[in-house]
C-alpha cells in the first residue's frame, strides 16, 4: 500500500502526459525529477500508457480494500492494524515464538480457529515469554489446554491474561492442574469474564496459593 500509494505522483504524471503527442511525452520523462529516478522506464505511447495507469490504480484499490477488510476482521481500528502491519509483518510471530526471541506479546486482534491452534501450538514449548495477553482473542478451552503446557513448563512466565474469553471449567481445571506444578514461576493470571463455575474457581484459588511466592502475592494478582 505504502509503495503504491508513494507512486502516486508519477501516476498523476502519466495521466497528463497520456493524453498528449508522444512527443511531448518524451519531452516531458527525457529529464525526470529526482524522485522518479528509482521508476521504470515509462512504455511510450498513449495505450500503454493508459492501461498502466489502470493497473497502478487497481492495484491501489484492492491493496486499500484488502487492508481495510483486515482490520475489520480482526476487530481494530485502521490505525492499530496498519501498526501491527508494521511491527509484525503482517503475519502472526510464529517464528519469534519458536525460536524464543520475544519476551512480550499481547495479541491485539482476533485469529481464526485454524490459526489460533497455530499460535498456541508455538507457544506451548516458548522457553522465553514473561508475558503473554490473549484478551479477548476468542480463546476456548483447546487452546487453553495448550497453554496451560506452558504455565507448567515455561522458566519465566510471569504474567498470562486471558479474560474475555470462551474459557469453561475444562479450560480452568487445565490451568488449575498447571498451577500445581514444581518450578511454576506465574503471578499473575487473568481469567475474568469467562465461564468458569465457582467449584472450578475455588479449586483454581487453592492452586494459586500452593506455591509459596504466590501465597505472598495480593490476592489481586488472580482474576476470576
């Protein structure tokens, strides 16, 4: 988009020059401005020139509406999602997370099934997050399973949210089984808003306080 959108000027160019004499249009890109000097030479003729233009702007248009329809799915305004763009590549950090080269991610926008699966799946065996907030990111029982992998097995995990979710008792009592583990180093878990019962919430707060670094936190620092 940005690379299209940067084009613009010397679309603009094109057009104008299309509809004059192929002389002219010589005459005008025999000594093209310095911010051209990095465009293709130009196809002469007003045809050509023409349909160019027609690509240059359908590529435009659909770049736009592919952007604007991906922010939309993934429940962000245009603004949040063009930085995620920009800081992620456009694509989920599947990679960071499994070569352990992130140490915070906080989820800003929701994924399909198939590729919420993706994500946890990573994530159960990452050796290097201290932080992980999934929010609101439509995370069910399944992939709460998956993370409860890596509250057991993770060396630094400190903080993992995950309220406003589709989490039930089976998820909880992944958790709660997690929690019991040696060597758990969590504190602080987020599940508010979920669908956890209160049996299951009472077994997840006597999990919490059987690690004694976590028998000292503020009773805070577990949100159900």
């Amino acid at each position: 988009v940005v690379a299209s959108l940067e084009a613009l000027p010397w679309l603009a160019l094109e057009i104008v020059c299309g509809f004059f004499s192929t002389e002219a249009y010589d005459h005008v890109i025999a000594e093209p401005p310095a911010w051209a000097a990095s465009v293709a030479p130009l196809l002469l003729g007003r045809k050509l020139v023409i349909a160019r233009c027609a690509v240059r702007v359908y590529a435009i248009v659909l770049s736009t509406s592919q952007v604007i329809t991906g922010a939309w799915r993934a429940e962000m305004t245009l603004g949040h999602y063009l930085e995620e763009l920009s800081t992620m590549g456009a694509t989920l950090p599947v990679h960071s997370v499994r070569t352990n080269m992130l140490d915070k991610l906080r989820l800003r926008y929701s994924l399909p099934r198939a590729l919420r699966a993706h994500l946890v799946g990573a994530l159960a065996d990452n050796t290097s997050l201290r932080l992980l907030d999934l929010s609101g990111r439509r995370m069910g029982d399944d992939e709460t399973e998956q993370l409860a992998v890596l509250v057991l097995n993770s060396p630094v995990l400190r903080e993992l949210r995950l309220a406003r979710n589709h989490i039930s008792d089976r998820g909880g009592l992944a958790l709660e089984a997690a929690l019991r583990g040696d060597g758990v180093k969590l504190e602080l878990l987020d599940l508010e808003r979920n669908h956890i019962s209160d049996p299951t919430k009472d077994l997840l707060r006597k999990a919490w306080r059987t690690n004694e670094v976590r028998a000292l936190l503020h009773q805070h620092d577990l949100l159900l």
